[in-house]
C-alpha cells in the first residue's frame, strides 16, 4: 500500500493562540482647556466644601435654637435643674462578744456638703415580717438583717457596717468620755460596748438608753470643729458617714415600740429619708420636681408629700418663669395618666399631657401659685 504523503500544513507555522501582548493604541492627547479646567475645577470644590463645612459649624456654635448656651448654677434662678443624689445611709449593727445582736442603728445623711441627718434607733425585737430583727439576724447574719429591716421600711439602705465590741471602742474612744442623760451615767469609751449591749427586762429601755448615748456622743463629736478630730484616724465608710452627720443639724430617733404602726414608721421613713433608695429598683415613680412660684421654702413640703405617696424625687430645680398659677403633674407617656392623677390629688393640682417633656423622670411636678395659698401658712410657723 503506498503511503500517501500527508498535505503540507502550512498552518502550522501561524500561533494557535492570540499573542499575549499587542501594542496599544496611543489615547489622543487632552485638550488644552481640560487639562487645565479639571484641577482649577477640583480645587475649587475643595475649597467649596471647606467653606461650608466651617459656616456651618459658625452657624451651629452661633445658634440660639434649642440649646443651653450658660450652665445655670443658681439654684434660685429660672431654668435651675439638677439630679439629685439618693440618701447616703449606713445600716450599723452592732453585736456581742457572742455574735449576739444587741443593736440596730441607722445613720443618714441629710446633706452631704452641708452635714447633719438622722440617727434611727432600731430594737432587735422589732418585728418584721412576723418574727424579730434578733431572729432575722440569728437566721441569716448581717444581710437577714437587711432585709428584714428594709422590709420595715420599704426603702433600700446604701451600705451596712459591723460593730463588733473591739469596734465600738474604737470608733467611741477618740471622743473621750461621754454624759449620757439617761441614768445619769458616765460613759467612757472602753464602756461603750458593755453599756449600749447590756438587755433590760423591757427591751424598750435598752433602745432609750441606746437613743441616749447616740445623741449624747454625736453631739460630742459634733461640738468639734472638725468632728474627724473626735472619730477614729481610718478611712472607712462608717467614719465618713458619721463626720457628714455629725457635721450639721443630728436628729435622733428611737423606735417606740417593737411595732409602732404603718403611719409611724412612713412618716420616719420620709423624714429620715429625703431622696429614698427603692427597696425594689424601678417600683417608685420617679419625678421631676420643679418651682413655679418662687416660695422655695415649700420645696420639701412637696417633696415630702410626693415620698410619702410611694414616688422618687430625682430631679430638682425650677421652671422657667415663677408666675404659674396652678400647679400642675405632666406625663409623657399616655400609660402614666393614671399615676399622674393620682398624684395630682397629693399635690393639689390638675394633669397635662405633654408628649415633648423631658424624659429625665416619668412626670413632672410643677408647683404653681395654689401650691403657696394652700402650704404656705403652715411652713411659716403659723403665720
């Protein structure tokens, strides 16, 4: 078979695939005007947009509208708002050498720049939830304790404090001794311990000899002019909260029997209390408490009465102008018109909803003029 010859492949000389480079054709070369127009374009829209972005901030920083230009620190002066601070209080328990309770005290500060506040004294056989402080206090310690006193009262204490005897000594000793009205007694401050644990027959004569004591060495401590000089050289809570009491105007206050009654125990509640912790977080309403007749000696009056209704004072301050006539309780949210009414009623004034208001609290309190006609008498001593 002859071979036949196989044809001349002259393809085979030609790239089977397309060159990996080719020469690029030359773009024409720009305009004289566009190459000079878009860089003058360009940076004249940098210039542009710096220009408006620093007018606009001169507009804003110059603006009025909607903005507080002074921060108003006069507390007498139209506009004045501020948050309140919740009271400072020290839940002291004191026990034995035994661990034995033998004392319930409570400190709380009035005033925390200018001092003063309330000494609560509390009988361990005061009774809270159907058995004793003593028994709250055998079952669960220091924190049974809290709880059963805030149970009493229906307010949270800021921090506890234990007094054991080797305590006591120490935070009574600096002071020296101490007169104590009650039996006449002298009380040195190595005595402290024995003198204020030592039970009665009535239990009742131990908070009045307690009540003695406490009132006799705070205005020891307090007499000085600086009540650290006469307090132990520590830095504990304890020691701060006293020198703040003892550094303005103390009450002291014992328990009257080991269950006084609700109406008793609310009213040394709100008086001991000015700015309560919620025993519950979030179960008291809270309220933005404004001036708006310029009597600010009514101001605790309101405050007093609000607390007294179960509500948080959390806001201070006034309204923007001291000639409103009636007083008056705002809510923002439709689903606070009810509480809203209600303590409209304490207050003595109407409702109004605002949807714009300050969301700082769940309403606002504006005391208006009829606030005056109806307090005013009775906060001037009868005047």
């Amino acid at each position: 078979m002859t071979p036949v010859e196989a044809p001349e492949r002259d393809h085979l000389d030609l790239p089977t695939h397309p060159p990996r480079f080719q020469q690029r054709i030359p773009t024409p070369p720009l305009s004289t005007g566009w190459r000079w127009g878009f860089p003058v374009l360009l940076v004249a829209a940098i210039v542009w947009s710096a220009f408006l972005v620093v007018e606009g901030f001169d507009q804003v920083l110059e603006s009025e509208e909607g903005a507080t230009l002074d921060v108003i620190v006069d507390v007498t002066a139209p506009g004045f708002e501020a948050f309140v601070e919740q009271t400072w209080s020290l839940l002291v328990v004191s026990e034995d050498e035994e661990g034995h309770l033998t004392g319930v005290t409570i400190l709380a500060v009035a005033d925390r720049q200018n001092g003063g506040g309330t000494v609560l004294v509390v009988p361990p056989e005061a009774l809270s939830g159907g058995r004793t402080l003593a028994a709250a206090h055998e079952a669960g310690g220091v924190d049974g304790l809290r709880d059963a006193v805030v149970d009493i009262l229906d307010v949270e204490v800021s921090n506890t404090a234990l007094l054991t005897p080797s305590r006591l000594r120490s935070l009574a000793e600096p002071a020296g001794t101490i007169q104590v009205p009650f039996e006449d007694a002298s009380v040195a401050g190595v005595e402290a311990a024995d003198y204020l644990g030592l039970p009665f027959e009535d239990p009742m004569l131990r908070v009045a000899r307690q009540e003695a004591w406490w009132r006799a060495w705070f205005a020891t401590v307090g007499v000085a002019s600086d009540p650290a000089d006469r307090l132990p050289a520590i830095v504990i809570e304890l020691v701060e909260v006293v020198t703040a009491v003892a550094g303005g105007n103390v009450r002291v206050v014992a328990w009257p029997s080991p269950e006084p009654g609700t109406e008793w125990v609310d009213r040394t509640v709100v008086e001991t209390f000015p700015f309560p912790i919620p025993a519950v977080p979030g179960s008291r309403t809270t309220v933005r408490l404004l001036n708006g007749n310029g009597d600010f000696a009514l101001d605790d009056i309101a405050r007093e009465l609000l607390v007294a209704a179960g509500a948080e004072v959390s806001v201070v301050g006034n309204h923007e102008d001291f000639d409103l006539i009636g007083t008056r309780v705002l809510y923002r949210d439709p689903a606070s018109e009810a509480e809203a009414a209600r303590l409209a009623v304490v207050v003595g004034g109407g409702t109004l909803h605002d949807p714009m208001l300050s969301p700082a609290a769940d309403l606002t309190v504006i005391l208006g003029a009829d606030f005056v006609a109806e307090h005013g008498t009775s906060s001037n001593g009868g005047a």
